[in-house]
C-alpha cells in the first residue's frame, strides 16, 4: 500500500443507526444520557446505538430502541445520514423514521428521562454536539415538507 | 399483530451503497446500465449494489466497486442517503465518496460505458430515474461547499 492508501483505510468505517420515533402529532421521541455513560451526559438524543457485526440496519434499530426504550417499533421511513468521527472509528448514523407499535416506555440505565418534542421545538434542547446540527436540520426539513 | 403493524412491517426494508468516486479536480465516475440488465438500460448511475447479508456497507461498497470496475477504492466520506420503493422491498440508499486506489477501470456486462462528469455538469446526464434527484441535489450542495 502507498502513503494514500494507509491514510485512507487506517480508520475503520463503522454504522450506528437511531429511531426517530414520532407520534401522529408528529412529536419525536428524546432521551437523556445518564451518568452511566462515559460521554455526553446530560444531553438529549433519539434512541438508537451501533449496528452488531453482521446485523442489517433495520434489525439494529428496532434491537436498540427494545433495549433503550422498551418500545416495539417500525420503520416507516429514512430521516437521513451524516458522519462524524471518533478517535478510533469514523461512523455513518443512518437515522430511521419511525413508529411505536407496542410496548410501555421504560429507559435502561443509559438514560435518565425522556420527552416528546414538537419538531418546531427541538432547537431548545440540549442536544448530543456531534449530531445537533444534522438533527436540526432534519426537523426543519421536516416542518417544511409536513406544512 | 393489530393493522397498522401488520401494514408497517409488511415490505422489508434493504440496504443498498454506491460509491461516490471523485478524482482530484472532483469529476465524478457515471458508468452507463448496459442491455444484460432488465430495468434502466442506457441510464447513468454511480457504481454499487445490495449489500449481502452479515455485510457491512464498507466492505460492499469496496466489493461492488471492484466487480463494477475492477477498482479499488477507499472510503472519503459519506455523501448522503436516499430510500426508495420496489415491489417486494423498501431500499435504503447509502453513497458514500471514495477515492480510487488502484487498479485499471474495466466495466462487467452490467455496464457498457463510463465517463468522469463535473459536479456541475450532472443534469446534463440521463441518469437513473428513482436516485436522479438526489444525485443532483448532492452535486449542488458540493459544488456550493468547495466553493
């Protein structure tokens, strides 16, 4: 391999994937980080978490928001992707619209508190840094196109 | 399982990645549907395909990329995600931008011609029907961002 190639491939490629889970008021669904994780604690996000080796998006996603909500969920649509580096990885989060089919909210230790947020209203929560702005963007999107 | 989830769930949904070639001065690689395949003969698309199951999307893309062209590649970057319909299916569309590696472009028989077209210059190109605009909405946005 050249110079190029080692610097390209020396950071490996991995998937997470979130649920954005809306309500027929089209509220999302936000949960809180806990003091159990190591990072970003305190700050808001959309269930979700990375893809295990050799599972397909659509499985990990709804095995996520099982662990982190208690919810049975399905896909109903893509909200979109973005990328973001972390110190040993570089990461795709693909983000997944969709709906609660069964189940009673309960968190997993990782979180500490959920809310239901107007899509018009996410820009005042305290939102995880890495994704703020493509979570931004997606509920402006979405106001637009719903309107 | 009540109607609405039985009507969620019904389609599974399938990932599929393309590969986002660009060389230096940000031509992108448009390879032309050759007459082996049943749909879009004569359109113009970016390398890629289905992933295979247990794949992850970095491997696919390298791997659909080298039976497309007999390059190889390595990821840049993401370029964006788009979803469409087909009949047994729900596909999620995940391209990403890479940089050829190595190896000399040869087509397979799914493939009959290849051009590297400038960002700016993608409209003027038949390219295939259900990701056309979102081909064309990724070259706005990267001409705007290396502006």
């Amino acid at each position: 391999m050249n110079t190029m190639q080692v610097e390209a491939d020396s950071k490996p490629w991995s998937m997470a994937v979130k649920a954005v889970l809306l309500d027929p008021q089209d509220r999302m669904l936000l949960i809180r980080r806990s003091n159990k994780n190591s990072h970003f604690v305190g700050k808001w996000e959309w269930p979700g978490g990375k893809v295990d080796p050799g599972e397909d998006f659509a499985t990990a996603v709804k095995r996520e928001a099982r662990e982190e909500t208690a919810l049975e969920i399905a896909i109903i649509g893509l909200a979109g992707a973005t990328s973001f580096e972390m110190p040993q990885v570089r990461i795709v989060m693909l983000c997944l619209e969709c709906r609660v089919m069964g189940g009673q909210l309960q968190l997993s230790k990782e979180h500490d508190d959920f809310a239901w947020v107007f899509l018009r209203d996410l820009g005042n929560w305290p939102l995880t840094d890495q994704v703020r702005s493509f979570m931004l963007d997606y509920a402006t999107r979405k106001v637009h196109r719903d309107e």
